[in-house]
C-alpha cells in the first residue's frame, strides 16, 4: 500500500544471480519469484535429494538434510539416480555415520524401488504437481514413458490439470536430461508402470461409492495420503480442487479455501469425527 511505506522507502531490487552457484537467475512473466536453472546447483542439488527422500515421495528412512548436505558436498551424488549407485562404504565414511547406519540406508534406498509410481513421478520434482495430481497422473498414464509422451491436450483431459500444470510436466520431459534421469532410475529398477489398480469395495451401502471428495486440513488420525487411500478403497475418487462436482470435503484443522468454496458451492462438509464415523462402520 503506497501511502503506508516510509518516506526513505526503495524499491526492492530482485537478485539477478544465484547466491550459491552464480547463476544467472529466471523469472517467469507473473511469477512472484525468482529461480535457478541450472541443475548442477548444489542447493538445487540437495533440495532435489531431500524432496525424493521424503515421506510422501520415495519414503527413504534416514536420507535427512545432514546426510544430503554431505552426500552433495562429497561428490557422491549428483542427482536422484546416483542415490541407487551407492553402497555403504562410502557412506559410512560421513560424519555420524557408522557401518550399521550406512547399511540401513543403503536398505532403505533400495526399499524404495518398490514404491508406487504416483511416488516416483512427485518425487521428480516437476514443478506444480503435488502429490494428489501425481497420483491422477499415474492413474490415468499408468507408466512413465506414456506420461512423457504425452500432449498439453491429453493432460488438461485429467482432473485437476489446467494449462499451467500440463505446460509444466512437457516443458519437464522435454528437456533430454531429465528423460535420461528416468531412464536410470527404470534401470536401477524402480516402478515406472503402475500397478493393476485393487478392486474397489463394491457395495453401494459404503459411504464413499462413487463420490468425488476433497481433503483438506489437518487430521489427526490419518495423514492426508492415507485417508485418501482409505477413500479409494471404499469407492469414492480423491481430487485436489473443490468444484461443483465434488460430493464431499473432509475438513481438517487450518482447512482454509477449499472449505470456503465448499460452503460457498454448497457442497456437503465432514468433519474428521464424521469421517471416522463412516469408514468405522463401512470397514
């Protein structure tokens, strides 16, 4: 608000260059932001490995910040792939780190391979698809090599992709590193096609047959990712977005938006008492 800044107020200059690597920065016409492009960072580096550890991407048990920072620093991995060329002596060799831990890590990378492929395609890192969209993607696509072939045209057909997200899984896969960073992971054996989806609960008495639901907020009893798999088992389909075709939003604590344009939409709200209540007498 003009009126409201200091008289010695200056405009704010944007960074033209990565504090860490040097490079020169990129903005997207109406982002708020400014980004690094250049995938040799080593913040881009250690933010890529930590965002693939992650619970709700590849689940890697004791792949923290700390053994990153110095997996970055070493030289030992330069990218997601190299995690599965690694082996426990040199890991042991990092602070903190003794024969035992290093073993039990290179275990849980190597557990990870069987992760479902909605994990590996959120744990890529592609910008504007969370987890719920990875998810659809991997739904509908079922492997790795017929999402990246995929058009703009075939992926706004998904649910909760609009032109922006589409735009941004082809810009992904156009670039020939990243296809060459799937074609490793594929060959160190992880799950690039999706698994023969479970037979849903086919009763119509379960509250969840054919409904749309959104989750939102925190719950306490399940994490998001678990409730919404819940859900999918007794029939209903999980999405991301609250809109005219949603059934019902599930509400947790700081629920936000989607609550208000639930109410505003009309659309049926749950609380998480309701919730447990329904899967308790649907299980």
């Amino acid at each position: 608000i003009p009126e409201l800044r200091p008289a010695n107020a200056t405009p704010f200059q944007f960074p033209t260059r990565c504090p860490v690597c040097e490079s020169v920065l990129h903005r997207d016409e109406g982002d708020a932001i400014v980004r690094c492009d250049n995938a040799a960072c080593p913040a881009q580096v250690r933010g890529r490995l930590i965002h693939w550890g992650s619970r709700g991407a590849m689940d890697i048990d004791g792949l923290g910040e700390a053994i990153v920072d110095q997996l970055v620093e070493r030289g030992l991995a330069t990218n997601i792939a190299d995690l599965y060329d690694l082996t426990w002596e040199p890991i042991s060799t990092l602070d903190r780190m003794a024969e035992k831990s290093a073993r039990n890590l290179v275990t849980a990378i190597e557990k990870s391979k069987q992760r479902p492929l909605s994990a590996l395609i959120f744990g890529l890192g592609i910008r504007n698809v969370g987890a719920t969209t990875a998810r659809s993607l991997a739904e509908l696509f079922r492997s790795v090599e017929t999402l990246m072939a995929a058009t703009e045209d075939d992926l706004v057909a998904v649910t909760d992709i609009g032109p922006t997200v589409a735009r941004s899984i082809v810009d992904y896969f156009g670039v020939p590193e990243n296809r060459e960073l799937v074609a490793r992971l594929a060959a160190h054996g992880l799950l690039t096609e999706e698994a023969a989806p479970a037979e849903p609960n086919p009763s119509a008495s379960t509250p969840f047959a054919g409904k749309t639901v959104v989750l939102t907020g925190a719950l306490t009893q399940y994490s998001r990712d678990d409730a919404g798999e819940i859900i999918r088992r007794l029939g209903g389909k999980v999405t991301g977005s609250v809109s005219k075709n949603t059934d019902v939003v599930i509400v947790g604590a700081d629920a936000g938006s989607k609550r208000t344009k639930a109410e505003q939409l009309g659309v049926e709200i749950w609380d998480e008492a309701r919730f447990l209540r329904e899967i308790d007498g649907a299980t």
